[in-house]
C-alpha cells in the first residue's frame, strides 16, 4: 500500500562508463528497465552524435529484415515466435550478422530477379501459344465460311489464291488486357477510319502478372490492314494502349511448328520455375524460424547505442559521463547490473554511480502490475501525479467498480460482465501470446480486472436493489401480505384475481417483523409505486456517496501537506474546507440518517422534506406550521450556516495576506543551512563544490575530483534516505543546502489565485454533489430499460399459451438475449463507465490531485517498438 499510495522516491545520478564497459552496462540497464536517461547533447544534431553510424547500420539491419519479412509474409510461411528475449549482442557480433543479413537479402533478390525473368519469359510463351492457337481457328473458321469468296481468302494469306494477285492484306498479332478492348477498338476505328479489320477473342484462364503477382485477365487480337502507313498507325496504337505484339506465322503450316516449339518450351520453364520456387521456399522457411529474434537483437543494439548518443564524452575519450533518473529503492539493482556488464566487457576500470543534487522535479514512478496497471492507467489520463503526491489508483481500485455498480446493479448483467471478464483473465496467457493487435480487443483485454470488479460489485448492488433482468428474487419471503387496510383481514383469492390495484398499508400489511434480511423486499416488484420509493432510496444514497468521497478527497489532501511540510495550506485550506463541506452537505447527510431512523410509517405525511429543509436552512425562513426535526434544529442550523459563511474569506484571504506579511518582514526568504551527523551549521558559497563519497565518508572537492572518479560509489540498503529536490542527500544523514536567492513574490498573481480556488471550491461543492446524482439518475435509467425490455420482447411469448408460445420464446428469446448484451451490457455499461471516469477525475480528484507530473520512461527493452523506424 506503501508503494501505491505514493510514487517511487527518486534521485538524480551521474553515471560514469569506461567506453569498453558502456555498451554492455546500457545493455544491462536496459534489461533491468529502472532507468530514465537525460539527454545531454540536447543542441547536437542527431547526425553529428558520435554513435550515429552505427544507428545507420541498424536501421540499414532492420530494413533488410523487413525485406525478408515481407517475402515471408508473402509466401504465406508462418513466423517462429517462442517467446524468446534473447540478451543484446556483442557489438563484434554486429558484423556476422551484417554478413548474414547482406548474404541473405542478396541471395533473395537474385532469386526474385530470376524468378521474375523467368515469369516474364513464361508468360510471353503463353501469351504467344494462345495467340498461335486463337489465329490458327480464326483461319480456320474463315476457310469454312461460304461468305468469303476465294479472292478474300487470298487477301488474308489463306490457300486457295489467284495467280497474280498483286494485293494482300498485311495483319498484326498480340494480347491485350479484357479491360481496354473497347477504347481499343474505337481508336482503331477513329484513327484507321474504318480501313482496318480487327478480331477479338478472350483468354478464358487469368495470367499471373511476373512483377506484382497479380492474376490479369486479357485477351488475344488480329488486325488486318493494307499499306504500311495503317501498319504504322496500328502498331502505334497497340503502344499507348500497351498491347504486346507477337509474330504470328502467315502460313498453317509454320503456325504449327512454332505452337511445337513453344509448348517444348513452356514445359521446360515450368520445371524451371518449380526448382527456383523451392529453393525461394527453403532460403525463406529458414529465415522465419529466427526473423523474430534477430528483430529482437537488431532494435536492442540500435535502442543501446540511441542512448549512447546522449552521453558526454570526457576529453580523453575513454570515459562515458551519463545523467539518470533511478529509483533510490533500486540503486542497488542498479549497481549490481552495472557490475554485471563491466564484468561482461572484461574491463577492469569499475563504473561509477554517483547521486546528484538537484533542483528539479523529478519524474513520477508508480510501481505497478498487472491488476492494478489498468486502475493506474485511468488515473494517468487525467494527469501523472505530481512528484510524492498521493495517488489515487488504490482508491479507485475499490471505488470505481463500486461507484459504477451503483449504476449498472443487476444481477443478470453483472453475472455476464463478470464471466466475460474471468474468461479474459483465465485465457490472458494464450491472448498475449497472440498478440492480437485489434485496438478493441485490446482495449477490453487491458482493462479485463476492472471489467472483472464491475461485475462482481454489480452483482451484490444487483442483490442490494433484488433485480435480475427487471425481475426479483424471493429467496427470504417478503415481509408484506395482502390485508384489507379497510377490514384488516386477508384478501380472498376472488379478490386478489378479480383486482388489478390493490393497496397495502403499511399498519396493516406489513406483518414480517422487521425488514428484508438483505436488499430490497421483494413485493415492490409488483408495486405501482416502485419508482417512486426506490427513486428516494437511491437519490438519498447518491448524495452521501458522493459527500463521503468528495470528504475524503479533502482528509487525503491534509496527507499532501504534511508530507510536503506545507502548514499554511493546512490552516488556511484544509481546515475551512472540511469546515465547509461537513456544515452543509455532511449536515445534510446527518439529517437523511436521521430521518431514516425517527421518521416510521406512522409518521405518514408528518416527515419533513429534506430539500425544502436545506433551502429554508440558506434563506433562514420557517413557517410558523413548521415542526422541527430535533429540539434546537433552527438555531443549530444558523450556526452552521454563519461557519460556512467564515470559510469563505478564510479560504480567500488568509493564505495572500499571510504570505505578504512573510514577505515584507523577510521571513519568507530561505536560509541557506546545512546539517551534519544532525547539527545545524553556516553556510556559503564555497559548499555547492562539495562532494559526498558514501564509501569513505570523506568531502571531495574540485581539486581531488579525478581521484573520486576512479572510484565506484556503493550505495547500501541502509543509506538511501528520502530525496528532496532542492536538498543534497548522502547516506551518512548528512544533508546539504546550498544559498539560493530570494524567491521573488507578487501578491497580486497570489491573490488572483487563491480567489480563482476559493470560488471554485465553494461552486463545486454544490455542483458536485448535484453531479453525484447521476448515480440516481443512470440506476433508474438502467433498471427502466431491462424493464421495458422484458415486457416488450420476452413477456409477449410467455403470454401465448403452447405450442404457439414454444415457437414465439425460441425468436424472441434470441433478440432479448441480443439486446440485453449489446445495448443493456456494452452500450449501458459503457455510459456507466464514462459517468464513472467523470467522477473520480473531476468530483474526486479535483479535491487533492494536482496531476502535473511527467512520468518516468526509463530505458527498458520490453518495448522495442519506438526504436522501430518504417520504410
């Protein structure tokens, strides 16, 4: 809870590496994802970075992967993934697997090439071989047309001719995709003025197109024409219509040789074509069963030497300086990886681990896992806490299911929720090893514990109010029965079914002894008067829900100042505003108790309206009719009002008028001390040189500065004390403060300020707390629609006597089912949701969160993703 309720306590280091040792300690660190480097070559151009060539040889790495990725994926082979996290290679080991990425992308794309020239080749043979068989039965069918004369034949090439025929018709050949004949033949029309005689005919099966892969569809053409100047027209026209032309023998005869000769030829390329897609299979099927780890070592080398990148470098170019952010729970951690790499490199020169003073807020780190990951991750999108802030995530652990079941109570629709949500968490495993990138599904999947807690809290609000699927449950036995409130005795049955309104007092009827064990009774299922008395149970309960977290959230505002050690906000904002709050609406709650206890069925009418109350208790006006509550109420409530009154310029004008005052009498003004081994002493300037060393509790200064370098800081368990920003820590309880200057102050903006707060406290304690309706509004709004639901859908088949009703239920029962998931579940539970995420963000955590902190993004190798760059 410790470590919830308040981020990580952190320290600014300086880290020094001997350059052999650096690749393998980042390397360490990263894999122990406790570490948040800053940059410091923040105006150098990323470039002119002394590690950038070797950045480019992993981006150039990675894009020969990709290559290889595609081709697998095109191939349809699946991708060994074991889950493997193989450690970051060696940077010697950088250059095998170059070689092996240049051997493989090379021998790849001398494949492809071939493949595709082979492709290439095939498919002009069969465009060639249709061609030859498509003119071959075009002859044919002419030869056997009685509408050409022998004087035609012999124009188109064909037997029997005239001896001495001086003209001949000239003719081209060729393919065509299907989809441009027409534009095709209307320009041979238009161009050729109608002197041209052209025949069409499709190739029935696709070709494969050798350079995308695609399946076209085309078809085979013969032109016949007279002249070489039409010949020049339509070989220009087949050109921009992109048509390929083949040559097409004029005679049978040599038409059938070369059909002979292509076929032989086809055939060896397709025996061809089979072995270089076999070998293509092989190359590619040995590289998916290592492509992911090799993904994996190429982004740990780029995202090492990324960070390398930020490091200073010392003049003598063997030294890596470094600045981080750490966790002072886990410096030892650290320690002990940096051990581990310089250990690795073979360096015998320790690295150096030093803790820094500094005056900036540190990063906000919030440990967490997988079942408080997603509360977390609902407080960080209203902001990141404020550095040592509390944290709200433990609070929303319990309230944000609890705040939403008040909404959503019901025992059917909990019961599906919650099974949706155990069905994600047994099966989180085989999910995350899918690693199913649908953004709607991993968004359900991240939030599977909240879903989960959603329902199970729905289910007991669904017990609370007796509802599932808009019906009740008698499981005690109602407290109510049916008398006469006229003759005080038991309705006969004639009664009962001959009556469709019949009125039960509560004098008479109500003969149980005492309540309902647990929720509500169910007789009010079949009261007219249901709304109307569960409206007022639940209007009542939201306003002291909501009056008790927002109270709440103002008591875990007095932990944010004492932890700060800020004492003016407690006197001059906590106090009147837990003054404020508790004499108004906490007054308000006292008085719903109240009224629940002292006010019983006997007092039917008599009972004040609390809301009338409240208003009267502002306006200070009461009917002479008017009875009190309790002896003293009118007085006591003046008194509550005139405290509510006082905060108000409390809350306005004492924290300026206090700090004005600091000003002007110099109190405000820090004084520059520091202690030792607990003593208080003087000091100056001269003390912002000074170093602690840990190890031998011994002062460095400038001077002997060198010498401390060579030596590693150890930091024990029992050193690490707590960090201020603005404060020197060192693990022998010394602390150091050097002189600031004078903070300067402007009353004015302070002023401005605090009237800014003031208003909007004192405005959001009514809005509020009207805001908590919702939870009224939203449960009524449920419960209404499973209602209406029920009797407009499932109610209808069970009023059909069978067999009708038996085949109505079955259709019936499949739309209610439907519409109970999707728009009672998703659409209602999503609204309720939405209302809920209100509620903790602005009538929460306005009361305590500042929400302006940066979140701590240490260097770690589980995302990988960000040092992936696309082509």
């Amino acid at each position: 809870m410790g470590a919830l309720l308040r981020s990580e306590e952190m320290t600014l280091c300086q880290l020094f590496l001997q350059s052999e040792a650096a690749y393998t300690c980042v390397s360490e660190l990263g894999e122990l994802g406790l570490v948040q480097f800053r940059d410091l070559n923040p105006d150098v151009n990323a470039f002119q970075r002394k590690f950038v060539n070797e950045v480019r040889r992993c981006d150039e790495m990675e894009r020969k992967l990709r290559f290889l990725e595609k081709e697998i994926k095109k191939d349809g082979i699946p991708m060994l993934d074991t889950g493997d996290n193989p450690d970051a290679p060696a940077p010697r080991e950088m250059i095998d697997l170059e070689a092996t990425f240049e051997k493989l992308e090379n021998e790849m794309k001398e494949v492809n090439a071939n493949s595709e020239a082979l492709k290439r080749n095939f498919l002009e043979l069969t465009e060639l071989k249709h061609i030859l068989r498509k003119t071959q039965t075009f002859f044919e069918e002419a030869i056997h047309d009685p509408s050409l004369t022998d004087e035609t034949m012999g124009l188109l090439g064909e037997e029997p001719y005239r001896s001495g025929q001086a003209l001949k018709l000239g003719f081209v050949a060729g393919v065509i995709l299907r989809e441009k004949i027409p534009a095709f033949e209307k320009m041979l029309w238009r161009v050729c003025r109608g002197n041209v005689f052209l025949r069409q005919t499709e190739i029935v099966n696709p070709l494969e197109d050798p350079v995308t892969g695609d399946q076209v569809y085309k078809s085979v053409f013969i032109i016949f024409f007279q002249g070489d100047q039409l010949k020049s027209r339509v070989k220009k026209i087949c050109e921009g219509f992109r048509a390929t032309l083949y040559p097409c023998p004029e005679t049978p005869a040599e038409r059938r040789e070369m059909a002979i000769g292509v076929m032989t030829r086809i055939e060896d390329l397709n025996t061809v074509l089979g072995q270089t897609q076999d070998h293509r299979h092989r190359v590619l099927v040995a590289a998916a069963r290592n492509i992911k780890v090799w993904f994996i070592k190429v982004r740990k080398i780029k995202a090492i030497y990324y960070t390398l990148n930020q490091f200073n470098i010392d003049v003598t170019q063997k030294c890596l300086i470094a600045e981080c952010w750490c966790p002072v729970e886990d410096l030892d951690r650290i320690q002990q990886a940096l051990r581990r790499g310089t250990e690795r490199s073979g360096s015998s020169v320790p690295s150096i681990l030093n803790k820094m003073a500094t005056k900036q807020t540190p990063p906000t780190y919030n440990r967490t896992n997988k079942f408080t990951e997603a509360f977390q991750a609902i407080v960080d999108a209203y902001g990141v806490s404020t550095y040592r802030e509390i944290n709200p995530a433990p609070f929303t652990i319990i309230s944000f299911p609890f705040l939403f079941a008040v909404m959503f109570g019901d025992i059917g629709h909990g019961l599906i929720m919650a099974i949706f949500g155990i069905f994600l968490i047994i099966r989180e495993k085989y999910f995350m090893a899918k690693k199913i990138e649908d953004e709607i599904f991993a968004t359900f999947f991240g939030g599977r514990y909240i879903i989960t807690l959603m329902g199970l809290f729905s289910i007991y609000t669904g017990f609370l109010y007796n509802d599932v699927f808009s019906k009740s449950l008698n499981i005690f036995g109602s407290s109510w029965f049916p008398i006469d409130p006229q003759t005080h005795k038991t309705y006969t049955n004639a009664t009962l079914h001959g009556s469709y309104n019949l009125q039960l007092d509560p004098n008479t009827s109500f003969v149980g002894g005492g309540p309902y064990p647990f929720g509500l009774d169910p007789i009010w299922q079949m009261s007219t008067n249901k709304i109307t008395a569960t409206n007022s149970l639940k209007m009542k309960l939201s306003v002291i829900f909501g009056v008790t977290q927002m109270l709440f959230g103002v008591i875990l505002s007095l932990f944010n100042h004492r932890h700060f050690k800020n004492n003016l906000n407690i006197i001059c904002e906590f106090i009147p505003q837990v003054i404020f709050m508790c004499s108004i609406f906490g007054y308000l709650c006292i008085l719903v108790f109240y009224k629940w206890t002292h006010f019983t069925v006997n007092d039917l009418g008599k009972d004040p309206n609390l809301l009338i109350g409240l208003i009267n208790m502002f306006l200070m006006q009461r009917k002479k009719t008017d009875v009190p509550m309790y002896p003293g109420q009118y007085g006591f409530e003046k008194f509550l009002v005139f405290l509510a009154a006082i905060c108000v310029p409390w809350m306005w004008l004492a924290k300026p008028l206090w700090l004005r005052h600091q000003h002007r009498f110099g109190q405000y003004r820090y004084r520059p001390v520091a202690t030792q081994n607990g003593n208080l002493i003087d000091t100056d300037d001269e003390h912002e040189d000074v170093i602690y060393h840990d190890e031998f509790d011994t002062k460095h200064t400038d001077d002997n500065e060198e010498e401390f370098k060579h030596h590693q800081l150890s930091v024990n368990s029992g050193d690490v004390l707590g960090h201020d920003p603005e404060v020197n820590h060192h693990g022998d309880g010394d602390l150091l403060t050097p002189a600031e200057p004078e903070e300067e102050f402007d009353f004015g903006e302070t002023f401005i300020h605090q009237s800014i707060h003031t208003i909007e406290y004192c405005l959001g304690c009514i809005s509020h707390t009207a805001s908590y309706l919702r939870l009224w509004a939203l449960s009524l709004a449920h419960a209404q629609l499973s209602e209406v639901l029920w009797s407009m859908v499932m109610q209808i088949g069970l009023n059909f006597a069978f067999p009708v009703g038996v085949f109505l239920l079955v259709p019936l029962f499949a739309f209610w089912a439907g519409a109970t998931v999707v728009v009672l579940v998703l659409m209602e539970g999503m609204s309720a949701f939405l209302h809920t995420l209100r509620l903790h963000w602005v009538e929460f955590q306005s009361k305590f969160y500042k929400g302006e902190g940066e979140k701590f993004q240490p260097f770690t190798f589980e995302d990988l993703s960000q040092y992936s760059v696309e082509d």
